[in-house]
C-alpha cells in the first residue's frame, strides 16, 4: 500500500546529461573547460568496508536493492569555497572530492541552482570521465540533483559562469556516495564496466531482440547509493509519456531515525522513501556496444526527477514517470505488455546486473504461476534458469517478456546465481496481471494509466516514437506521427509562408506546398494532459511543380533575310499563372510575351537557337530550346500549296526572290492576285473529274508554274478534325470578391491557342485561368474558343453568375483567451462593417473595446466556469456562451489551483497527532509535494489529512504544493511545533527599555515557539523585529506616559501597557536593559557573496533560531539549531540585491540582531 502519493515538481525540459568516456582522455578544449587540479579539496578518510558489506548480506535477506556505495555526509558551496579564476569572459569555480580507497564517486546537491549561460562539469583527475555540461535546463524545481557515477576516488567539480551575470549559480554539496563496491574492475580503460558474473550474456548478442533491449534503463536511487532496473512502458494511446515500470521494493527502501534505518521492505510507502524516489537518476543506453569481449559504451544518457504515478506491494510493482519526454535521440523503445492470465514460454529478461552494461537472460522452461518465492498464490511467475543467464543484485525492477517480446512482469527477487544448483536457478517477477488491477485504485494499479480510455485491451506492441514523410516533395507530401489515438495529437509548420495550411490536429498531415523551400520543419505535439511537452519533428523540403512544356515542343523554322515573318509559340500548362521571356531571338525579330507571337522582319543571314521560358508565380520555370535558320534571298520558287482537306483551305507557298510582291493565279482557284490564302470551293473539290490544279506564281520578269493533284495529296491523309470542346460547368462569382477559374483542357493533336467571349468586367483570361474581381452583378453567356495550329477551332460554353455581396449575419465566435492572466479578445464573424459593441458579465459592460480582462473572481471561482458574451451591431444582439475552464483545459492551459488559508500548528512529541488540510480549489484533480514534514508524520493526498505520532521536538517550517495535471501550482507554508508538552499560555511581559535611547524590547512567555509578531501605537508597525526605539514625541509629550504593547502568535493576540515614564523615574536616564549572552561575529560585513556566515556565542545548550530577515521583518533564509555549541558556525543563504538585511539569533531566553550590508 502507499500511504502517501506525491507530485515531483517537474524540472526544466531536454534535461539530459551526457556520460562521456575515453581511454586517452578527453579534449576539454573543445569542451570549454580545463582540468584544474589545484583547487580546494574534502579529503575523506577511508571507510569500514566490512561492516558494510555485512549489512549489504543481511540486506539482501531483507529484498533491499543492490548497494554499491554509501553516503558521506558534506557541506561545501561551490561558489565560495570553491577556487576562482576568471578566463575568456568567464568566472571559473573549481573544488576537488577525495575519498580514500573509494571504487567511484558521485555527488548529491540539496541546493542545486545554475544561472543561465552557465555550465558544470564534473571528470576524475585523468579526464577519462566527464559528467556534462550540466546547464540550468537540468535547474530541479526541488533544488536536489544527483549526478552519475565516476570511477576512482577523487573527482574535480568545475562551474563556468558569465563575468556579465549579476548573480552567481548556488551549489550546495550535501553529500558524497562512496563506492566500496567496484563497479569499473578495470583501470585500463578497456574494460570500464560492471563486474557481473561470468554466465550473464550481453545484450548484444542478440541484435534480434536489441529494440526490446533500447526500452531498459538503469536507475540510480536512494539517496544515489543502490541500483535497480526498470523499463519505459507504452499505452494504449501511444502516446509515448515516459513510463516507466519497475519494482515496489525500490522505493520500499526504509528511511534513517537517528542514523538508523527503519522500514526496509515494510510493504507501506511514506513521504520520505516517495521524496527519495522523485530523485532517481536514469540511465539510459548503457550496455556492450560489442557482444565479445564486453566493452564500455563511451556515452550515456541520464536523465533526473520522476514522480511516482502507482504501486502495489503485492505484486512488487511501481510506475514512475519521468518528468519530461524522452529526448529522440536517446532512441528509446515503449516496450509492449500483455495483460493476459496465463503462463508463457521463451520468456527472457533484460537487466543491469551489479549495475553491469545491459545483460539478457533466457528461462529454460515455462513460467509457473506462483505466490512470491514459489509460495501459493497467483500473483507471481516463478521463472526457471538454465546456462543462459541468470538475475544479480541491481536486476530488481527488470521486465520479463513472453514469446512475443511484451512485458508479463518484473523482477521481485528470488536465490538464482551462476552455477547455482538447480533448485535454486529461479527467480519471481511481479505479474502484470495482478498489477492491472493492482490494490484497486488509480494509484494502486495499472490500468488507469497504460489504458486511459478503458479500451480493455488485452496487449499493446512495442514501438519507437517515428514521425514519417518525405524529405522532400513537390506539390504535396503526407506526414504522420504513430501514435494510437488522432484525438490527443496537433501538429504546425514553421515557418508557414510555404504551405497552404500550417497548421492542424490528429497525427496525419496532408501538407499542399505553395511555394519553394528548403528546410520546413513540422512538429506534432501530443497532450494527454501529462505536465511536459511531448514534442516530434522531422525537417524537411517543399516546392510546387515546374510549368509543362508544349507536347512535341516547339519546332524549328526556316526564315529569308529581308522577309516579314511571324509565329505563335505553343502556351505552356500549369496551373498557375504563367509569365513567358525569350532569348536569342535573330536580329530584326521581336517576341510579345502576352501574346506569345514571334514578329519582324529578320536582317541577318544565320542559324540561332532561341530558348522560350515559362515561369509560374512560385518562381519555377521550364524552357524549350528551338532553332530559327535565316537563309539569304535566292531565285523564286514555287512550293506545293498547304492544303487542309478538312476545311478545303489552300495556301500558296513559296521561297526565294527579291522584294517585289509575288501574284499567284491558278484556274478555279482565283485570278492573278498577292493574296495566299483560299478557301477552295466544294463543287470543284468533288468533281470526280478534277484534274491535277496547275498554279502560277510571278515576280517581276520571273514566271513559275507546277501541278498540285488534291485527290492524290489527301488520299493517304487523315484529316484535322479541330480541337475537341470538354464539358464546362457553369460558375458563379459574388461581386467585389476575388474569383478564379481553372476550365479543362481542349484536346488536340496541335498546340491549341484560348480565347474567351463574353467575360464579366474585371474578369480575364490567362491561358486556361480565368480570373479578376467582378465590378457588376448579372449572369454572362461566356464562350471558350479553340484554335490549332492548323487554324481549326471549337467553342464551348457556360454561364458565370455574378452575385451580389450579402454579408453574413454577425455572429459571435471563440475569443481569444489567456489563462493565466484572464486577459480576454471579443472576436466575431461576418457582420455589415460598421462598429460593434461588445458586453459580458464578470468582464465589462457595453464597449467597443474588444480587449478586456476577465475579472479574477469569476476567474477563481470553481461555480462560474461560463461566460455569456455579447455583441451589438446595428442594433442587432447576438450572444454566445465562453467556457473558461473547459477552453484552458482543451488548449493545454489552465488556471492556478486556489491554495487555503493554514494556521501554524502544535504538537506533543510522542502523542497522536491529526489535521486535515483545507482543500485547495481546482476542477481537477490535484497531487501534492509535501516537504519539511516532522518525523513521525505523514500526509495522505486522498483525505489531506497530516496524522501520525511526532518524534522530535523542533519548529518544522512546512511547505504544501498542490499541482494539477498541467503542472500548475499554489502553495501554502505553515510551521508545526513540536513540544515536549503542551505550550504555556502566551502572554506579554514587561519589555527591556533604555531610557536614554528609548530602545525598547519586547519580551514574551509561554506560547508555541513559533514566529511572534509585535506592534505598538507610537513604536512600529507589525514586526517579528522585537527591538524597536519609541518615537521621540511619545516620550517628549508630558501628557503621555504609556505604549501599548501587542504581540501576536498562531493568531493569538495579546496586549499588555507599559509606563515608560515609571520605568526610568525621575532621572529619565535609567538603563534597565541588561547585557544579553548572545553574540554574533559576523565573518564578512559588508558582503558581497550570496551566503552570510557568521559564528554565534551563548547559546550552548539551548535550541538556537538563526533568521535572515529583510527591512521589513519578512524572514529570508531561517536556520534551526538543536544543540548548538558555544561558538556555533552558521551559513545562511543571501541571494537577494544589495542592500541593507538584519541577521537576528534567538533561544528560549535571549535575542542578538546585527545589521548586514550587502554589496553589489
């Protein structure tokens, strides 16, 4: 069971960590940092090893993770005991780790903070490891971090910060995990890996199943000193959140009462072993990139923070979520599970042994249904081992896969080890089928979070997140991201000016380029309501299609110097508008791009080649090369006539001759004449007696005859028909309003030339598009007219239909809203155009201001999630209804959650204790972060009731967060107190007063030790401040002889007059204050550094409060001290502008405050 269940505080996003390993070192040159082993160093003594390795065996009776090291407590702040240096722009901090006869070293920070632009590395002496950089993106929101682990027994930390930063990064090393077991058995580098035992295979042995391989992960836990196993799991949804399943007993690991650990594997989760857990390390990739001999991987990934989602002691299992997605280049696999009740064989197991790179180990034989360590039950699958592989030490928590490569389980513990005998070669996982249902609620079982939908699937399949398209594509191209579920995914395209719709939701993209880029980027987002992005990309290119030349092209002409000549160049075909250019044209011709005609008269006898170009309005362009030969004048000759047998059209044709006119004549065709081109007549065409036509040309002196036979010319000749007409739809256009109109293709054999009749004003035609803006209403017969090249042509009809504007109705749609400030935009559609007033309640009255703020209290209030808006035009209302928290919610936002007012509380030690926490208010559901919790107490999220039995007596400054599924939070802070028995009553005493200066002290009795608050008419304001000064027209007033004094505590308040004048008597200078114990000796005043230290005298014995406060008595930074000693060193954190802070030390009897002057 789980008696509390906890939120982690989700840490920055692309928090991974590199692992880098190299046996000749590695060049931190290029890494921007320089292994500076002359810094500062903690030196910690050598260790007994023995004992420890005696409660690892009695441990591992108990089912305790494997340990490999254990912790040493520090206390080291980097950034002021760390040595300084200043290089390129840069402040270096450098600070060296020695721990004797230490195997490996890594490092827990309980403050962890880094500025931006700063990084930190972390590599042993010889620059063979480096942890690294570590940026403020890896910045923990709970300000712990644990780092990987490095081999050998000294380390160096080094922070590079900007000179320009103001602040500098706060670095508190708390604690020093010392590895006394060898987790790298060889120095040489060769082998920088686990020593698991000999029977263990590697993982990549087995390339086949290497996808099921890239799903396990190692982690680091409590408080970095074990390992454990576990696996990223998929859902139903694929939506690919980072689950990840491993076992109960790695969170079930105990806590420490007085430097003794209780709890170990008690079946219950309390806060403390939950908080360790939102601390885990996860390493992923770390296996042999060989199958023999094993060698090191020489770079992880580790990634930090997780919150625990479900557990369930019987079944040993527990779902983690690691609090960010899963970068893609780690690779990673959502393994697959079935859910079935049956036994399976060809299981196998995949693990990290001892915190060995990634082994694989085969059963031998079927599964067993069992109890946990073969016992009766059904809620374990005992698995039996042969010779291939077996489970060790750090292998808890690691999936069992059946036939079919779906996880059935994890590892829970069981006696197997190389060479074992038979009866015990067997281990027990957790069943996932147990697990499913679990305890029977959402945060004790499986199925609320690898099924959300309740879709009762029986298995899922494993996958790696992939988003598919093409790299490149002209015209259109399909993108899609696998998940399961369209509804959870949306995706966009940066940038957009390419693409005809850039945006879109479900997890296919239909993408239509509009113009030509190179490097488009589209990203599908998915939102299951998980409290971090879940992002995918794929990069790539768009263009739209290149125009279509003529088909045949265009052909080659013969031209006479010193003769006129013209020619059509054939349109080009695209679908969208066409420009058309021309170069090489012969001297003396012209080209017309708008009416694509060839015209001039050529003057120079030579061969050119001529290159027509189209261009389309995205910039793409076809060009057709064609030759224009110009031959010199030569004598008149007569060639054979064009003739059409169709449309009986002849043509006199002739080359060669001077400039004089040319005349042709030939009997039943025409008279001498200049003219060419006839139309022969019918009746002559079908005489069955017609004779060969003789023609005659003349020029000058120059005569010319020859015979042309029509039957024998078209008897072999299929004759043009002329352009075929398609069927054109009628159209309709709305006046004022852009239209356009692409009509079909004629079809013929020749390149077909368009002309329209009829057209609207405002419309024209382009090629085959048809469009322009309408400037008149009514309905127009247009004709498409089509001509060849042998000048036949064809009409086609349809109406265009130009209707008048109406505009739509006005009608109000989504506003556009801001969550988090409640900053609203009225936006409506349609409308006449003229001004529009907007109103709605709980946000503004009528206004033609659009941009308004919707109130906080509507905001806040739970009972009014709806807003009605209204618009006015014309006198005309329309309305529509606005969910707030149903908008921010479907648009992954949302509103804080509305933290409750909590007093500060009192408790006897040793006796129970019980309160339930106000609710705080959302509409969703809530987790919780709870720290500064006494020992002995607890908090349960489901009831928000702190109960148990405290241990110590101590002020416990308490801290509650609530976050809803979107990460959103509210918090609230209170102080418990723990007393020996139950508090005095609270009550005010006659203060310490200097007559002289007028300095007055407040002092008090009884009450509950936690913070007291002071006000006096004439002498301050409310202030935790009790020394204060009367104001000197109070003392100068000879009718006033009093000052009421107030002090406050847990809301108490309490009052008490002083007679200031009786005090001092007649002498007025009487000093009553006596000398106090307390002494405060400040180490540096003024500062400039973000910590005060200072040693403080008197107190010995007694519990000692050291506070920070500012001016106006808000406490900073406050310190608890339960047994100082007579000289007490105390650092306290002071990252706040310069300026001037008081530092105040009090006990049970005494109060000292000095002055602190922070510098810039």
């Amino acid at each position: 069971m789980i008696t509390t269940a906890l939120l982690v505080i989700p840490a920055s996003l692309n928090a991974q960590v590199l692992t880098r390993r190299s046996a000749s070192g590695i060049s931190f040159d290029k890494s921007g940092i320089g292994g500076n082993q002359g810094s500062p160093m903690l030196v910690l003594p050598a260790i007994a090893v023995d004992q420890l390795m005696a409660e690892d065996e009695a441990a591992t009776k108990m089912g305790v993770p494997f340990r490999f090291g254990t912790k040493r407590d520090a206390d080291v702040t980097i950034t002021t005991e760390g040595q300084r240096s200043e290089s390129g722009g840069n402040r270096l901090y450098s600070y060296q780790i020695y721990s004797e006869g230490a195997y490996s070293l890594n490092l827990l920070f309980d403050r962890f903070h880094l500025i931006d632009g700063a990084s930190l590395y972390i590599y042993n002496p010889g620059q063979t490891m480096v942890i690294g950089p570590i940026t403020s993106a890896q910045n923990p929101a709970n300000n712990q971090y644990w780092t990987d682990i490095i081999a050998g027994s000294q380390l160096i930390i080094e922070l590079r910060e900007p000179l320009s930063a103001a602040e500098s990064s706060d670095l508190h090393l708390s604690g020093v995990v010392h590895g006394y077991r060898n987790l790298f058995p060889d120095k040489s580098m060769d082998k920088v890996f686990g020593s698991s035992a000999s029977c263990e295979l590697n993982m990549t042995c087995y390339p086949n199943l290497q996808n099921e391989g890239d799903g396990v992960v190692m982690i680091l836990l409590d408080q970095a000193t074990r390992l454990c196993t576990g696996s990223m799991v998929n859902t139903t949804r694929q939506s690919f959140r980072s689950f990840m399943l491993t076992a109960f007993h790695c969170i079930d690991i105990g806590t420490y009462v007085n430097g003794v650990r209780t709890g170990y594997n008690d079946g219950t989760l309390n806060s403390a072993e939950i908080g360790q857990a939102q601390n885990w390390l996860i390493r992923f990739n770390y296996q042999s990139p060989t199958c023999n001999p094993s060698q090191e991987d020489n770079e992880v990934v580790t990634l930090n923070g997780s919150a625990l989602r479900a557990a369930y002691n019987q079944s040993d299992f527990a779902l983690m979520e690691i609090y960010q997605q899963i970068p893609t280049d780690v690779n990673t696999t959502y393994l697959g599970w079935n859910k079935a009740n049956a036994n399976t064989s060809n299981a196998f197991s995949i693990h990290h042994p001892q915190g060995d790179v990634k082994k694989i180990s085969f059963a031998s034989a079927d599964t067993q249904i069992s109890g946990y360590g073969n016992t009766t039950g059904n809620d374990h699958l005992t698995v039996p081992w042969g010779s291939l592989g077996v489970t060790e030490g750090g292998s808890s928590g690691s999936p069992l896969f059946d036939a079919n490569k779906r996880i059935i389980g994890q590892l829970h513990g069981g006696p197997s080890y190389c060479g074992a005998p038979s009866s015990l070669l067997a281990d027990y996982y957790g069943r996932l089928y147990t697990s499913w249902a679990g305890g029977g609620a959402v945060e004790s079982r499986l199925a609320d979070w690898l099924d959300p939908l309740g879709s009762g699937a029986q298995t899922t399949n494993s996958v790696k997140a992939a988003v598919s398209g093409p790299s490149a594509f002209t015209g259109t191209g399909t993108f899609a991201l696998n998940v399961n579920d369209n509804s959870i995914v949306s995706w966009s395209v940066s940038p957009a000016n390419s693409i005809s719709v850039s945006a879109g939701t479900g997890n296919t993209a239909s993408l239509v380029a509009t113009g030509v880029a190179s490097s488009l980027t589209i990203t599908f987002t998915v939102n299951v309501g998980q409290p971090y992005p879940i992002r995918f990309t794929k990069v790539f290119a768009a263009s739209v299609p290149a125009p279509t030349a003529p088909a045949g092209g265009i052909s080659s002409q013969t031209l006479t110097v010193g003769f006129p000549f013209a020619k059509t160049i054939p349109s080009f075909t695209d679908t969208y508008p066409l420009t058309y250019s021309m170069a090489g044209l012969p001297a003396g011709l012209t080209y017309n791009a708008t009416t694509r005609v060839i015209s001039g008269t050529p003057a120079i006898v030579g061969t050119s080649s001529v290159t027509v170009t189209a261009t389309n309005t995205a910039n793409l362009s076809t060009s057709v090369v064609f030759t224009l030969s110009v031959i010199p004048q030569g004598p008149l000759v007569l060639l054979e006539p064009s003739y059409n047998c169709l449309t009986r059209q002849f043509v006199f044709q002739y080359t060669g001759g001077n400039t004089e006119p040319v005349q042709f004549m030939s009997v039943g065709v025409t008279n001498w004449t200049t003219a060419t081109t006839f139309t022969l007549d019918a009746g002559l065409v079908n005489d069955p007696n017609l004779a060969p036509l003789v023609i005659f040309a003349r020029q000058g002196n120059t005569s010319l005859s020859r015979t042309f036979d029509i039957r024998t010319y078209c008897k072999d000749k299929t004759p043009n028909s002329g352009p075929v007409a398609p069927t054109l739809t009628n159209q309709s256009a709305t006046l004022g309003q852009f239209f356009t109109y692409l009509f079909p293709e004629f079809t013929d054999s020749q390149p077909v030339t368009y002309q329209a009749l009829g057209l609207p004003n405002g419309i024209s035609l382009n090629t085959r598009l048809i469009s322009g803006v309408p400037s008149a209403t009514g309905v127009s017969s247009v004709t498409i007219v089509a001509t060849d090249a042998d000048g036949l042509s064809t009409r086609a009809l349809f109406n265009l239909t130009v209707f008048a504007y109406t505009p739509p109705s006005l009608s109000v749609i989504a506003p556009t809203y801001n969550c988090q400030t409640g900053a609203i935009k009225f936006n409506t559609a349609g409308g006449d155009g003229t001004t529009i007033e907007y109103m709605a309640i709980g946000v503004t009255g009528w206004t033609t201001n659009p941009n308004q703020v919707v109130e906080a209290g509507v905001r806040n209030d739970p009972n009014s999630n709806t807003i009605l808006i209204r618009a006015r035009q014309s006198n005309i209302v329309t309305n529509a209804e606005f969910n707030i928290r149903q908008y921010c919610i479907a648009n992954g936002q949302n509103q804080l959650p509305v933290a409750p007012a909590v007093p500060n509380l009192t408790a006897l030690v040793g006796q129970a204790f019980s309160y339930t926490v106000p609710a705080f208010i959302d509409d969703q559901s809530l987790y919780y972060l709870v720290v500064g919790m006494p020992y002995g107490l607890s908090f349960n999220f489901q009831t928000r009731i702190i109960s148990g039995t405290p241990m110590y007596t101590a002020n416990y400054n308490v801290s509650i967060t609530a976050y809803d599924p979107y990460g959103l939070s509210a918090n609230i802070s209170f102080v418990i107190s723990v007393v020996s028995s139950a508090p005095s009553v609270f009550t005010l005493i006659d203060p310490l007063y200097n007559c002289s200066t007028r300095q007055l002290t407040f002092r008090t009795t009884g009450g509950t030790g936690t913070t007291i608050k002071y006000m006096a008419v004439g002498v301050t304001g409310w202030t935790t401040n009790p020394v204060q000064t009367i104001e000197a027209a109070v003392v100068a007033d000879p009718n006033n002889n009093y000052v009421i004094l107030n002090a406050q505590q847990d809301g108490n308040i309490v009052s008490r007059t002083f007679n200031f004048r009786q005090a001092c008597g007649s002498a007025r200078e009487a000093v009553i204050e006596p000398s106090t114990g307390l002494t405060i000796r400040v180490l540096e005043n003024p500062t400039t550094q973000p910590a005060v230290s200072a040693r403080i005298a008197g107190s010995a014995g007694l519990p000692l409060t050291v506070e920070l406060l500012d001016l106006q008595g808000q406490t900073l930074t406050e310190l608890l001290v339960n047994n100082p000693s007579d000289d007490e060193p105390v650092t306290l954190r002071l990252t706040k502008p310069a300026g001037l802070y008081l530092l105040r030390a009090r006990n049970q009897q005494q109060v000292k405050t000095v002055k602190i002057i922070k510098g810039q």
